[in-house]
C-alpha cells in the first residue's frame, strides 16, 4: 500500500510553507498533479514552490490562459486544466509537449486527465473544511505513486516541519504530518522519524 501524508494548514502563507519545502525536491521531468475545489490553494501551493525555486515574477492563476511558463532554477510549467471539458482538448493543447522533460510541470486539476500523467508523479490534494470558523484551514494530502516520490516525500516532511515551527512557533506540538491509507483514512500519528 503507497502511504499518504496528510497536514493542515491554517493561511495561505503556511500553504505557501508547503509549496516551499517541496521544492528542493524536485527535479526536471517532475510532475505534481494539484486537485481540490476553486479557491482550495492549488495556486497559493504553486506560487510558495515557484518562490523557493527563484522565480521572482508573480504567479497568478493560469485558469483562464491554461499554460503559464516561470524562469525559476528550473523552467516551471503551470498548467491549469479547469476550463477544458474533454481529454481531446487537453490532447489539442498538445499536452505532451508540456510533459517537458527540462522543466517541472505543476499541474491544477490533474486527476482529470489522470491517465495521461506519467505514472510516478505526485498528486498534492486540497479540501477546505466545512466549518464556517474554519475559513483559512485547508487539509493537504501528499500521495506519492513509486518509492522515488516517497523518498522526495519524506525529505519534504522533514524540511516543512521545520519551517512550519519557525513560522509558528506556538503551534509547534510534535508532528503536523500523519500518515493516511490511500483511501484517506488516518492510520496513526507520527511522531518524527
Ligand atoms: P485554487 O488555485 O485552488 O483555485 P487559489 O490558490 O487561487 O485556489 O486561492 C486560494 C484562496 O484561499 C486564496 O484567496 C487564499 O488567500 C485563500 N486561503 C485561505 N486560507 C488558505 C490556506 N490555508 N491555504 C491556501 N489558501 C488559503
Ligand atoms: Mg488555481
């Protein structure tokens, strides 16, 4: 069973967090595949990885254009796939070129041409919580397909603890993270290591 790893954020900047400790990371050729409702942080995620990666331009939604392109370590392709209604579409977008080895590929909305992905690739799932007290909390799941995005995982785990502590200290009460079966259910709590 692939495990999952599964952590709340409470802002956007802490989201921002996450984006930023995944990104050392990720190597040209690397797909993450963001899923989760309008307004869940897909791009708030894509716009802390692409800052951590050096890319000092604004990362807006590329809802409405599909493909933005960064200049970051490493070239970035952000693809937002929300407005095209069949696989053919994606296909004449000529979504293979935008596998680019060279470059790492953010796309939102990925599960949607799931089968197109290449297999080991990385899905990052976000859901807002239905508490009305609880606008601002977002539960973020990292699941991995192949033991090189479980490795990447785990490093990332380990970097976001981290920079999480330093942000809010206050909330800094053993580990954020826990793992999930793949079918979202939590098994346990872990500590580190
Ligand atoms: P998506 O790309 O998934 O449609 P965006 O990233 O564009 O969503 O927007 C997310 C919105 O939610 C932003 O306005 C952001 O400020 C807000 N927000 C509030 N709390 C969080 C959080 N914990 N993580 C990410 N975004 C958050
Ligand atoms: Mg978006």
């Amino acid at each position: 069973m692939q495990t999952a790893l599964r952590v709340e954020t409470t802002s956007p900047e802490e989201t921002r967090i996450l984006g930023a400790a995944l990104a050392p990371m990720l190597l040209p050729g690397d797909l993450v595949s963001l899923s989760g409702d309008l307004g869940a942080g897909k791009t708030v995620f894509v716009q802390g990885l692409a800052t951590a990666l050096g890319v000092t331009d604004r990362v807006t939604s590329p809802t409405f254009t599909i493909v933005h392109e960064y200049a970051g370590r490493y070239p970035i392709v952000h693809i937002d796939i929300y407005r095209l209604e069949t696989f053919q579409e994606v296909l004449d977008l000529g979504f293979e070129e935008f596998l680019d080895p060279k470059a790492i590929v953010m796309m939102e909305w990925g599960e949607a041409v799931e089968p197109l992905l290449p297999r080991a690739h990385l899905r990052v799932e976000l859901r807002r919580t239905s508490d009305p007290d609880e606008v601002d909390r977002r539960v973020i799941t990292f699941r991995p397909t192949g033991e090189d995005w479980i490795r990447k995982l785990g490093a990332m785990r380990e970097t976001a603890e981290a920079l999480l502590d330093a942000a809010s200290p206050e909330t800094s009460e053993g580990s954020r993270f826990e793992f999930v079966t793949r079918d979202g259910d939590a098994t346990r709590k872990e500590g580190i290591g």
